[in-house]
C-alpha cells in the first residue's frame, strides 16, 4: 500500500486543535486558535481547496464534529469562549449558525455527536466541570439537558456507547434504544451515565486509583457495548511496570535521593547494594506523591491562567471607549509576546 502526502498550502493563521473527515471522507474541518472554522474539499485529482471559513466564535476553537448526513450537512464547534456553535449548510458551501448554546461558565473542551439511531443529539464537555446534552427536537427547537459537577476539574473527553442494549439483537426492535454516555476528566476518572426518565445519571465509576492523572479519551468495544478502553495522561496503566517518561522535577527528585543516602550517619557508604536500592526506592516513592501533586496543581493554574489571558486576547471591542481599546491593544500585544504568537 502506498501512502500518498498531501499538503493543503491552505494552513490556519493559528494552531490547529482539530481535524474531522465527514462521513464519506470527502470535507475536512479544522478547528483553530485563529478562531474560525475551516472547511476543506478532499479530491484524489487535485490539491484541497478551503470550500467556507466559518467565523463566530471569540476564542480558540477547540474542536469540530460532523453529524450524520441522515440529518444533512450538520457541523459542530466549541471554544474557549464557553459556546458550541451548531453550523447547518445551505446552498452548496454557504453555511450558516443554526443554533448557538451558552451552557458553559468555562471552556468547552469536547464534544460528540451521539448514534444516529437516538436523533440529532450532541454530548458537550467543559472545563467547568459539567456536560451538557443538547437534542434538536421536530419543531426545530432545542432541549438541554445537564449533568453538572460531572468532574471536580474539568471535562476532557466524551463518547458514546452504541444505542442497543447489549444482548439485544441488532435491528430486532426488542429493546428501545439505550442512551449511555463516557466521559473522562482531570480528576483522573472515568464516568459511565445512562438517561433514566428524562434524567441523566451515574451508573459506572471505575476504581479512583485506574489512573493517577488526567484521563484523555475512552472508546467502547464494538462487540460487547459494555467495555471501555481509556487513555490517560498517566505514566502507566494498571499491571504495568515500565514508565514511559520522567518529569524533570522526578529526576531532580531521583538524583537528591541517591546523593542524600550515603550521608545518613547510621547506614552511610556501608549499606550492601540490595539495600541501598529498596531505601533509594522506598524513599524516592515517599515523596514522589506530593511532588506530582504540587506539579498538577502547579500545571492546572497555568491552564486556567492560560484560559483568561485568550479569553482577553479575543475580547470583542466593539462597545469600548477610546481610552479602553488604547489599553486593551497594549495589554494584548504584551500577552501575544507571552504566547508567541
């Protein structure tokens, strides 16, 4: 098989957060820090060619996702700016804000549309620790619905499992349809919820010490419906023994321990090898903990810094005074230095 290279020539102005193919791999969506939406013409003849660019959002744009093409060409988006953005083409590439959503104090994060089998419905995750689940009802109004407080630090990724119940025939009719959700978060969990009654709720919490940082991504096994692999920002997953990568606060950790350990006046330089190596690790663990905990702490405020300092870059200046825009240009040009941008 060969793989075949190819180069838009059409890049965003900005870091791009996102890419998603529509379903028959034909349009490309990119989600970027220039804060527009773009979308892309795929052809096996001829170069790509951006088709629309999609402007609306104040921030950031985090990610994109296509809906099925049962319910048209339907594209979603969320920010920074707290928004998810429901974009519905009209004329061929003229597109358009079909709906625009505010449930969100804090960045949206993620999103997923849910199996076209449950309707137009799309799962959102925030930085505010809640999800929001938006349904286009027939009447072309919208429902939300909320799980707050879904994750103590914020929300990172979604999925949802396949609508049949698992045991259930596939096209039987037997069983209505099932509406369960995953989400991972930086408390370092995985959640599993169910809608039961028009209310959404928790019915699988795996064990709190599956991973020991932020879970980035699930997806559910296709044969059973009821098995969910995650991925973390964790060094290891459970039964592992090797560590993929080192902090360098770990290896300035690591080298004061080994240093440190002669000089203990009791055991010194007369210590056999074995033993010196079960006090190097012993001691090494005791105080890994809170290194890794003052290092969250520490990387999680410069996320939420981070956050502001885009949400001021991006600020609509529209309704400020002369002296207002003249310190908002200076203030912006200090913080795109501090990005680089």
């Amino acid at each position: 098989m060969t793989v075949q290279k190819t180069e838009t020539g059409y890049g965003d102005s900005d870091v791009v957060h996102d890419v998603k193919m529509d379903y028959y791999g034909q349009r490309l969506a990119t989600a970027s820090s220039d804060t527009t939406v773009k979308i892309m013409g795929l052809s096996n003849n001829s170069p790509p060619q951006v088709l629309a660019t999609l402007i609306g959002h104040h921030a950031p744009v985090l990610r994109v996702s296509w809906a099925h093409p049962n319910f048209g060409s339907v594209l979603a988006s969320c920010s920074c700016d707290g928004r998810v953005i429901i974009w519905k083409e009209g004329n061929l590439n003229k597109w358009a804000q079909n709906q625009v959503f505010h449930e969100h104090k804090s960045s949206v994060t993620c999103i997923s549309w849910a199996p076209h089998e449950l309707g137009l419905c799309l799962a959102c995750g925030s930085s505010d620790g809640s999800i929001s689940i938006l349904t286009a009802c027939s009447d072309g109004c919208w429902d939300t619905n909320r799980i707050d407080h879904a994750h103590s630090d914020g929300v990172t990724s979604l999925l949802w499992a396949p609508p049949a119940a698992p045991g259930a025939l596939a096209g039987s009719g037997l069983l209505g349809p099932v509406h369960k959700l995953a989400s991972g978060g930086c408390d370092n969990t995985v959640r599993v919820w169910k809608l039961d009654n028009g209310t959404w709720k928790l019915v699988g919490f795996p064990s709190p010490d599956m991973h020991s940082d932020s879970a980035r991504d699930e997806v559910v096994a296709p044969s059973t419906k009821s098995r969910v692999a995650k991925a973390s920002d964790d060094d290891v997953s459970p039964g592992e023994r090797r560590r993929n990568r080192w902090l360098f606060e770990e290896d300035e950790l690591l080298i004061s321990t080994w240093l440190n350990i002669p000089m203990d006046p009791i055991g010194g330089n007369d210590q056999k090898m074995v033993s010196f190596w079960k006090r190097l690790g012993k001691l090494y663990e005791e105080n890994r903990t809170e290194l890794k905990k003052a290092v969250a702490m520490e990387e999680l405020a410069k996320t939420k810094q981070m956050e502001i300092d885009m949400q001021i870059i991006y600020k609509d200046t529209s309704s400020m005074n002369e002296e207002q825009l003249q310190f908002h240009v200076q203030l912006v040009q200090r913080l795109k230095q501090k990005y680089l941008l």
